[in-house]
C-alpha cells in the first residue's frame, strides 16, 4: 500500500471509528430507520453539489443503477439500520467489536464468489491477529450476554452485510472506470430512496429534537457518510475489497486513543496490547500485497 492510500485508510478509521458514539448518542432522539434516512439524505447532500460543480458524468444505463441500487441494500440500508436496531439494547464497544468482523466475513464471500483467491498465509495470519487483538481490547467475555442477545446478533449481521458488499461493489462497481465521487452519490442517493420508502412502513417513534442527537446525526451524515464513501470507493479501487476492509480493525483503536485523549479514559493493559496486535495484523495484511481478481 502506497502512503496516499495508508492516509485514506487512517481518515476512514476515524471517520468511522467513531460512528458507534455517534449512533448510541442519535438513538435518544431518533428511531433507527429515522436515524439511517437523515444520516443517508445528508450524506448525499454533500456529494450531489460536488458532483455537478466538478460536471463529472452521472452513471449511465439500467445495468449500473441496478447495482448501485444492490450495494445501496447491502452497504448502507440493512447493515445501517441493523446497528441501529442493535444498539439500542447493547454497549457501542459491543457493537464496534462485532462490526471487526467483517473483514473475515469479506474473506470469505471473496473467496466464494471468486473475486480474491489469493488469500496468502500472510494476509490470513494478518486477519486473524487483527481480530485478536479487537478481542483483547474489548475482552468480550465480559459482556458475552450482550453479544448472544438479540442486538448482538443484529450487529453480526450487520457486519456480514459490509462483507458482503466489498465483494460485491469490487466486482462489480469499482472497476468500472466511474469516478469514486460519482459512485459515492449515486449509491447514497439510492440508499436514501430505498429508506425514504420504508419510513412509512417503520413505525417509528416521535422525533425528539435534542441537541446532541441532532448534532450526532449531522456528523454521521456529513463525515462519516458523505466523506467516507469516497475514500472507501477508491480504496477498494486500489488495493482490493478484502485488503480494504481491513480498516475495520483499526475502529477499536481510534475508540481507545479518542477515549483517552478527549475523555480522560485509562487505557487497560488489555486495550493497548490489543491496539498494538490490530496495527501488527493491518501491517501484514497490507504487506501480503494486491489481491488477484480472476
């Protein structure tokens, strides 16, 4: 991995590795399909007028709105509204621990499908001692309740879903030659049909205007939604769906630092040793080279 794509891997852990506050904090004023259709309008709010500033061309043809539509589905509406649904009855560490899962989820899927086949013992060894260390640094044993429950499971499934969409929009958008910001837009801007549509249908509670729910909602829209996409549009472009998300393991690290640093948290013995075996399995990971696509 070249230093550009190292730097897009580091803003998108903290764009995302915060998205877990910022969902649990949203979820006081918001139900979870309110919260995922603001966060998606938002998001496609801020690509849109970039788009058309920069006049690049809008995707063409049923085919490539047929699966922006899919990734939509699987990258943004399900897997969003699942962490939703999951953290209202579990801890945002809980959440963020699972969510590290997708990675090996990513593997497998790529390995099925026939995308990335050639998962080396390097990038194998690398997964799974990133995946340890999000072990260490959570020690989910302490809350093997909340992982077995319902939102534990929702969580999971999330998680399996962003696996599945790497895969599925490395196969089949990324490679298309359409620009990253166009892809990005395209894909939010149909997620967000998809939620506007099941808003009636949702049942959701009043609207509480709080603060910090409204400010919760508007980082997750604006950063970790509008900006985020592109970077990770490009960089499943550039290295590969599985070598891509492996910024998943990199979100339990950013939670550490960030606690550390702006809430006076002391790092366990557990959580550092655990942050330093995540960035051990990333640096392998990305060593092991571009994955073949056959």
């Amino acid at each position: 991995m070249n230093k550009a794509n190292g730097v897009r891997l580091a803003l998108l852990a903290l764009l995302w590795g915060s998205s877990f506050l910022w969902i649990k904090l949203a979820l006081r004023g918001f139900s979870p399909v309110q919260l995922v259709f603001l966060r998606l309008l938002l998001g496609f709010a801020v690509l849109a007028p970039i788009v058309m500033l920069r006049r690049l061309p809008v995707p063409q043809g049923i085919t490539v709105w047929a699966h922006l539509f899919v990734a939509a589905l699987i990258a943004n509406a399900v897997p969003y509204v699942l962490f939703g649904i999951g953290e209202q009855t579990v801890d945002s560490s809980v959440a963020g621990v699972l969510n590290a899962t997708t990675p090996l989820w990513t593997v497998v899927v790529a390995y099925l499908a026939g995308t990335d086949r050639a998962v080396t013992f390097l990038r194998a060894g690398g997964i799974a001692l990133g995946f340890l260390g999000t072990i260490l640094i959570f020690s989910p044993w302490e809350s093997a309740g909340e992982i077995a429950s319902p939102g534990g499971l929702a969580c999971l499934a999330a998680s399996a879903s962003y696996g599945v969409s790497y895969v599925y929009m490395g196969r089949f958008l990324a490679g298309r030659g359409i620009a990253p910001l166009t892809l990005s837009a395209g894909q939010l801007g149909a997620a967000t049909v998809l939620l506007a549509l099941a808003l009636p249908v949702s049942g959701g509670q009043a609207i509480t205007w709080r603060v910090d729910a409204v400010a919760s909602v508007v980082v997750l829209g604006v950063l970790g939604t509008g900006a985020a996409y592109v970077l990770n549009y490009r960089l499943i472009a550039d290295v590969g769906p599985t070598a891509a998300s492996v910024v998943t393991y990199l979100l339990p690290a950013v939670a550490v630092v960030l606690g550390a640093v702006f809430l006076a948290e002391t790092p366990t013995a557990a959580m550092v040793g655990g942050t330093v075996l995540v960035l051990a399995g990333v640096l392998l990971t990305q060593r092991a080279g571009k994955p073949r696509r056959s």
